[in-house]
C-alpha cells in the first residue's frame, strides 16, 4: 500500500493547474450579478470520461458529446443554466454545432463539449449563448463564478478542491464544481458535476475511475425518486503536473463525489436531515440494496423524518414492500446506537421514545436495518420531506 | 350475452339480506361520537375471498385469515381502526384468538376473521376491543356507522350499495364499505374494503372475481407510492336470495370497487385532483403498465400537477427514467384532448399552454401519452401532492 495524503484547498477548480473558467449572465437568468453561462478550459487536451443520466431521453448536449469517437479528447467545456436542451431533437443537438463554430471563431477549442441544466422543452436561445463568448475571459480562473453560474434551485454553490502528495513528495490537485438539489435519484439526479484535475490519469483508467467515484456517491442519494434527462459527472484530466498514482487518485475522487453528493443532500430541496439508511444481514448485497433505496425514497419515511416522529413501523412497513427476503422475528431497527425495534423490543417504551426523539433531531443521523438473514449490506442516502419540497417543485417553472 | 341492468341504492350494507353491522367507540378514537370497533355479520355461512397487501410483514389478522383451512367459510368479521395489530408478532395472532373467544360467548360464530388499520408496531388493546362486545347491537343493519368506524385519516366515509336485476326479474345485491387515504400506492394501499352480497356465488368462482376487480381498481390507484402492511379487500357471499349471474355480478363488483378507488383517490391525503395516466402505443403492456405506474408516482409530476403548471417536460422526463422502450421522436403527450408535445409540437406556444392550464384547473383530467410503439396500454390513477399531504403525514402518529 503506498503512502500518500490528501489536503482539503479553498478556492475551487483555480488549484488545478493548466485550467481556466469562468461565467457571464447572458440574460437566461433574471439576476444579472449570478450567471448562466459558464465554461471550463484547458490549456492543453484533456482525457476525458463521463457518467450520464439513465433515463431514455437524454438531453441533447449528451447525445452531442456521445457522437464523438470512443476516446476522444477535449480542452473545452461549456455549461449553461435555465434551459436542459432536452426533448429538442435533432434541432437541439444542431442548436450545439451552431454555438461551437460561433465559440471556435473566439478561442482554439478541439471537440468542444456542452451541458445544460434547467427547463425541458424548449430550444436553447442560441444567441444569448454565444453573446457569452464576447464577455468571457478565457484566462480567467474564476471558479466561484463559474459555480455559481450552474445553480439551479441549489441554495449554495457547491465546489472542493484538494492537492494529493505522494510517497515521493510529488503531488497533484483535482477539483470539481457541482450541481444539483431536487430531482436528485439513485441512477443520478439532476446534478451536474464536473470534476478537473492535473494529474496524469492514463485514458484507461478514467472510466473505471468515474463509474466507481459515482456509484459510490451520487447513485447512492435520492431526494425524491426522480432521475433527470441531463445528469452528468464528467473528469476531465489534463496531465499537467505529469504526476498520479491510481489508489491515491482514487481516494481523492471517492471522497470528493461523496462529499459532493452529501451536499447535494443537505441542500434537498425544503430537506433539513441527512439520512443514512443502513442496510445489513440481507440475502444479498442486491437485496440490501433494495431495501435502502426504498427507504431512501418513501414518502412516508421522509415525512416522517421531517415530522421527527419515531415511527418505526413506517420503516418496517416500507422494508416489507421492497419484496425482498425479511422476517420480523429476525429484523432490527437502530437509529443511531439506540434499539427501536427487534423481535423481543416491539413496543417502544417511553424512554426509548425518549431518546429516539432526540437522535432525529440531530441535523443528520443513522436508520440502521439488521434483516439477521445474510450477509449483503448497502447504504443510501435520503433526507426529509417538508412543505418546502411542494412549494419549490409547484412553482419551479412558472 | 345477457341481459341485466345494475342499480345504485343508498344506505350501503344495510341494502344486503341476511347481513347485519354495527359499530361503537370503546375509547380508542378521541372522539366518542365516532366508532372505533365494528363487525358484519351473516345470519348464515358465507364463502369469503379475499386479496392481501404484498408487504412481506403481513399484519396478524392477515396471518390469522390465513390459517383457516382454503375454502373455508365464516359468518363474522371484525375491524377496528386505530390499531393495525402489525410487526406484533405471535403474540399479535394471539390476541386475536383470545377476542374472538370473547365474541364466541356473546353470539354464535363461525371461523371469525379479523382486520386492523391504524398504527403499526403496538399490541391491540384486547379488554377495550372485547367490550364492544356488550355494546353491538348484533341485529342492527348499521352501515353507516360501520363504515365510519373503519376511518382512519379519510375525510370522508366511503360507502356504495347497488341491485343487479337479471333478465329473468330475479335479483341479487351487493355492498361495500371501505377506507383509505393516503399511503395508497398499486400492489394495495392502507385500504381495507369489505363487499357483501347476497347472490350465490359459487366458491369456485369467488377468487377469481375479486382479484379481477382488485386489479382494475385498487391496485391502478397511487396516492405516494407505499405499500401498507394491512391492505386487505374481502368478497362475502352469503347467497341468501339463491339468485346468481356471473357476468352481472363481475360488472357490478368491478363497478363498485373501480367507484371505490376512485373515492380513495379524491380522498387522498391533501389531493385536490383526480388525474388518469393513460399510457398507449408501449412495446407491450407491460411497459406500458411500468411508465403509467411510474407517472402515477412520481413526485414531480404531482407537485407540477399541485400546481397546475403544463410541464410536460416532467411528463416525459418520468417516461424516459421508466426505463422502457421510448422514442421522443415518436412520443406524443395530450391532457385530454389537447396536444401538448409532438415531435412536430416540442415547444408549447401561448395558445396552447392556455389551454393546457384551463384543462389542469379541472378536478378530473386524463394525461394521455401514446409512445407510439406497439400496442400496449394501460391507465395508472393518481392524484396531486399538497403541503397538506406533508403535513397530514408530518403528524399522522403525533
């Protein structure tokens, strides 16, 4: 095993050397001081990999970014808010071509890609678009910006950055901008998030590397059960430092999208808790998995997380609906270390009720569910469901 | 094919030969003026069917039922709301025998069943439900009280009787009483529905009746998509006027339960719309069943349904993270009548988004998507979601 560490950095996608962005409003979004075009650059060619939405109609930018070869590298991209460019057709895809020759005209980009998040159904105001390219600074690095600028219904920008030093006192950065707060479902959410880095990651690695970072982070929270037609993790690694070591690199991936996902959490549209729900001794690790997403996305659940009411038979009831292998005799519940319910504890007496209230009033605590049947175990991410979530999504469009 | 005509009538089970009801409040529901206890009893044996909920922790009075040998046959049925007698284990089961020891000296039964509805995870207050049983009045045609003891947070009571005329002037009736509100969801809901009639239905035929009409009602309807450990819809025939139809009497049963879901929909917690999902042209019916289902339940679609807002872009969006067969290409989506998307209509223009918001403001609309595929269809029921359903749900148990 090598040795190596990770240091947290303020100030966002500026550690990573070799990269530039920045972000104008071009009048998609009503308050001028926050933008909506944004762009990520590097000064040389990236390898580049990504995660996409699995929902059927993927959004135009993503079908653009698929019609390049298998393996095709990068140096620009281009996010804009307020409008998915999703269920547009082949127009939408078209409106993509139309801003990259205008982009190219301004800066030398090589197989420029695109994201969008915001509004489905309708054309991207191309012109508004490529307004940006007269107001950017391509050799800005003005990550508060550009974080800033992807923001959809996220009440705060969300951005990590770390430096990774290695046995040999080499280092390297990564650092990603991310965003996303309702919509938010195990198979992606509506999050955007792009992750950049100088260290050398060799092309075979990539995809491994974001696939994993993924499943273990953003697959793994729900904030209502949606999957959105524009998810993306995107890496972009442009070699800079000429340094990377896979286990360390990997690390610092892992622990970024996973810190980027409980942001994602905490900032669940009108959410107030942060849920760990536990899933152990399942028949399989499939089975395990089930059983937490289910929790993660009941309704029932999340109203009663918001209620701060210790009903554990809405969490029994919900574990019995998923179809998978349980047996109350066998089943335990803990929130937190405290037992709320096994085969000899059904009845909550008043002082485990007691201290039941007090564990979910904590900000963020632990739903922990012992089938006693197996081995499998997995955990999802959920949060609480409050009127706050009704009032965002009600009047999200209009 | 025969000839019959099929009548409403008013006062629900009391409409029925050969049965009695009742209910009383033994101090279990607040308020006394409300039961919280009831009974329908048959003078003689009924054949009895019914369908359960498909939550692995079936409650105690479900386990019960089934303990009795198949085909058996019984002239009692128990329920009381408040309590659901689920995840007690046992001992859950045990107190059911020592009730219905109880009943057995006070009138004469046969093979007793029970059902519960309330919370889960708590022993049944056994000595409060036994002195009801010096209060029934066990010759009483109660049916309004009875279908208003079964409440739990419904803000109606659901109650429906009709006369089958057949062809040849004999008749027979049929009667139900049910309850449900929220945590409705396909696979059942919190809904219990008790049918009796008093045509001859023949054994043979009783099982198949009620599961064909649970599957064309109860089980198309979604309030938020969770699984109760308690549902329970139960046939009674007591074939007390000899007279039998078997197409009549399946219209007349799918009629009344189909009127039923569709109470239980209006009903739903906080819901202030009934909408229909209709899914047409799917590769199969099955798919078409999982992108309907998926509509029925998807938290975005009804809080844009909440507020009334023609997003069809959600509409879409929840089709494509179905994971079926779609083709945005081929898709098109109406709110009744209206064209709403199109390959040749991605872009809602003013008109028709006017019009799209008059149909919305309606109590009752259809979202009618064809994917434009095959030939596979089916209609899902659902309903919006309100701050009130948080909040209903935030403190059912408090």
């Amino acid at each position: 095993m090598s040795n190596y560490s990770i240091t947290p950095l303020e100030g966002g996608l500026a550690n990573v050397n070799g990269f530039y962005c920045d972000a104008v409003n071009v009048g998609m979004r009503p308050d001028a001081s926050q933008g909506d075009v944004a762009f990520i650059r590097s000064e040389t060619l990236c390898n580049v990999n990504a995660v996409f939405t699995t929902n059927r109609f993927q959004a135009a930018p993503i079908k653009h970014f698929q019609r390049y070869e298998e393996g095709f590298q990068t140096n620009f991209v281009l996010v804009n808010a307020k409008n998915a460019n999703a269920m547009t057709g082949e127009k939408g895809i078209e409106d993509i071509y139309t801003i990259m020759s205008a982009l190219s005209s301004k800066i030398e980009v090589v197989n420029p890609v695109m994201s969008s998040t915001g509004v489905i159904g309708y054309r991207l105001p191309v012109e508004k678009i490529t307004s940006a390219f007269g107001k950017f600074d391509f050799y800005a690095k003005n990550s508060d910006a550009a974080a800033r600028a992807i923001m959809t219904t996220d009440s705060f920008k969300k951005e990590l950055a770390c430096r990774v030093t290695l046995e040999d006192g080499t280092h390297f950065h990564l650092a990603a901008i991310c965003k996303g707060a309702g919509m938010i479902n195990p198979a992606m959410a509506t999050m955007l998030c792009f992750v950049i880095t100088d260290a050398d990651v060799p092309k075979a690695d990539m995809d491994a590397l974001i696939k994993s970072a993924a499943d273990r982070s953003f697959n793994r929270i729900s904030v209502d059960g949606d999957t959105s037609t524009n998810d993306t993790v995107m890496l972009l690694a442009n070699g800079n430092t000429g340094n990377y070591n896979k286990e360390a690199f990997s690390e610092a991936l892992n622990e970024m999208l996973f810190k980027l996902a409980m942001m994602i959490l905490r900032d669940g549209e009108g959410a107030n808790k942060l849920v760990a729900f536990e899933v152990t001794g399942a028949a399989s690790n499939e089975e395990a998995e089930r059983a937490a997403r289910a929790l993660s996305n009941s309704l029932l659940v999340k109203t009663a997380l918001f209620g701060e009411d210790p009903n554990w038979g809405r969490i029994a009831s919900t574990i019995g609906a998923s179809g998978i292998t349980c047996d109350d005799t066998t089943l335990t519940i803990h929130y937190d270390d405290l037992l709320i319910y096994s085969d000899t504890h059904r009845e909550l007496d008043k002082e485990r009720e007691k201290q039941a209230y007090a564990i979910m009033k904590q900000e963020a605590f632990a739903v922990r569910c012992d089938l006693g049947i197996g081995e499998g175990s997995f955990t999802a991410y959920g949060c609480d469901l409050s009127y706050e979530y009704v009032k965002i999504n009600a009047e999200y469009r209009t």
